[in-house]
C-alpha cells in the first residue's frame, strides 16, 4: 500500500498537465476576439431606417418608387444582419432614430450617405465582406436614379486605378471574365444604335466610351501581368432578338447586369486597393447606367437592390 499515494499523485499531476495543455489555446483566444462593434453595424441600422421609412411613404405620390427603396433597402438589411449575426460582435449603443420624413425627398441625403459609407467600408474589408458591402453601394447608386426625388447621384470615375503591386495570380481569371463582359457590353453598344430613337444618343454614346475604356485598362492590367487578354467574339447572340427600342433596352440593360457580376467577382478575389477601387467604380457604374435601361425595358423592380450577386 506504500506505493499507492505516489501513483495516484503521478497520475493527478498528468492529469492536471493535459487539462493546462487545453486550457493554454482556449486562454490564447480570449484576447485576439476583436470586441469592437462590427463596422457594418451602422450600415445595417441605416439600411433597416431606410425600408421603414420608405415603406411608410409607398402610398403617397411616390408610391412605386418609394415601394422599390423600401424594398431594397430591405434587402440590404437583411443581407447585412445576416453577416453581423455570424461574427457576433458586441452591439453598439442605439444611435437616435432619425425623422421621419415627409416625402420621398428628404430620403436623398439618407440614401447618399449610405452609399458613401459603404463605398468607403470596401477598401479595408476581408474578400466576402467587401463584395456584400459593394453590393450595397451599387444598389444604393443604382436606387438614386429611379426618381428624380433620390437622385441623380454622382458618376463613378471612369478611369481605372493601376494596382498597387503586381496582380495576384487568383485576380487574373476574375480580370479576365471582366474583359470578356466588357467585350460584351461594347459590343451591345454598338448594335442597339440602329433600334433606338435620336434622343437615346447621348447614353448610348457614353455608355458605349466608358465601357471601351475599361475594356482598355483590363488589355493593360492583364498584359502587365504576364497574361494574354482574352480577345473579343466576333459577335454575341442575345437572348431575346433585337427589333425595337424596347428589347435593345433590354439587352443593354442584361449587359450592364453581366458587368456588374464580373467586377463584383473581382473584389471577391483581390485585396489590391487599386484593383478594389477600379472593380467598385465599375460596378457602382454598371449598376447605374443599367437602371434607366431597365425602365426603358419595362423591367421590374427598374432598380437591382444588389447588383453583382446572383439571383
């Protein structure tokens, strides 16, 4: 029996050892959790602010419009929550409400905001974070051309920024999906010219040198890199047949929609500031040019509440 004492000591100091062992990474962890409110937080409360808002004005005057702003910027609530649940931050105080407004109008500077805030979020987030965050800049822009009320908005730059280092290899063939759209859309361009009254020149015209400019910067961007530019088709079959000004606004507005997917898909795979910068203004751009053409072509809701991502 004298040995007794010793074992069952041994085998409590063993013990006692392993359960240090486990407790060492679960201790670790305590003080990398960031505990600092999640930075989408204010683009949530803006978003859900808004859809309540708006909501309450859908049957006024502006009903059709103050309805698509409500339910798009629903949509960006509940995009937005459903992320800010999964990291699980610690919530923020309540920020006061902010008032209620009276017509359709007093949403432009709300809307505006919420663009700039989140356009400016884009940059300093991990991959998936700043393509939802993008998204919702592109939805907020593309809503500020549906009345007059909201809008017009600003213009997204049309030149392309040179990346800040050479291009990451998993940047090329997002790179390049964009150049082929972009290959697209120019063509597009050029065939709607003959189905659409004098009056679309303007927009048809602009539409068609912004996209030729972007075509371009890729050819450069892609080159630079050590890749071949994927080439242009010599021609593109649209869904639908063009006959009229209606189906050519469509197929503009379906070109604008492709655009927008590919430079989303390149945020979703680069942390290049530059790279960042050029996809978001094209995106922001696409979304914006799409959405007159989509009113133009009778398209429901006229405005996408999230450009880029898949239906």
């Amino acid at each position: 029996m004298t040995g007794r004492p010793t074992e069952l000591t041994r085998r409590a100091a063993l013990r006692a050892g392993a359960l240090a062992a486990l407790a060492v990474p679960l201790a670790a962890c305590g003080p990398g959790y960031d505990e600092s409110p999640d930075p989408l937080q204010p683009l949530l409360a803006a978003a859900q602010a808004d859809a309540d808002a708006a909501r309450a004005l859908a049957k006024g005057a502006d009903a059709d419009a103050a309805g698509q702003l409500a339910d798009a910027r629903a949509a960006h609530a509940a995009a937005l929550k459903s992320e800010v649940d999964r990291l699980n931050r610690p919530q923020p105080s309540p920020s006061p409400a902010p008032p209620a407004p009276a017509a359709l109008g007093d949403l432009k500077e709300r809307l505006a905001a919420a663009r700039k805030q989140a356009e400016d979020l884009v940059g300093g987030l991990p991959r998936y974070r700043a393509g939802l965050v993008a998204a919702v800049a592109a939805g907020c822009a593309s809503l500020q051309r549906i009345a007059p009320a909201l809008g017009p908005g600003e213009d997204a730059p049309k030149v392309g920024t040179a990346p800040a280092a050479a291009v990451p290899p998993e940047a090329v063939d997002p790179l390049q999906v964009a150049l082929a759209a972009e290959h697209a859309a120019v063509w597009v361009y050029g065939l709607v010219g003959a189905f659409l009254p004098g009056d679309f020149g303007d927009a048809e015209k602009s539409g068609a040198a912004e996209h030729a400019l972007r075509r371009d910067f890729l050819q450069t961007t892609l080159s630079a890199a050590g890749a071949t530019p994927v080439a242009p088709e010599a021609a593109y079959v649209p869904k639908k047949p063009v006959t009229d000004a209606k189906s050519a606004s469509q197929v503009v507005a379906t070109a604008e929609a492709d655009c927008a997917s590919a430079w989303l898909a390149v945020i979703d795979h680069t942390d290049d500031a530059g790279l960042r910068t050029t996809a978001l203004h094209a995106l922001v751009a696409a979304s914006r040019r799409g959405t007159p053409w989509r009113s133009e072509a009778g398209e429901k809701p006229v405005a996408i509440a999230m450009p880029g991502q898949s239906s």
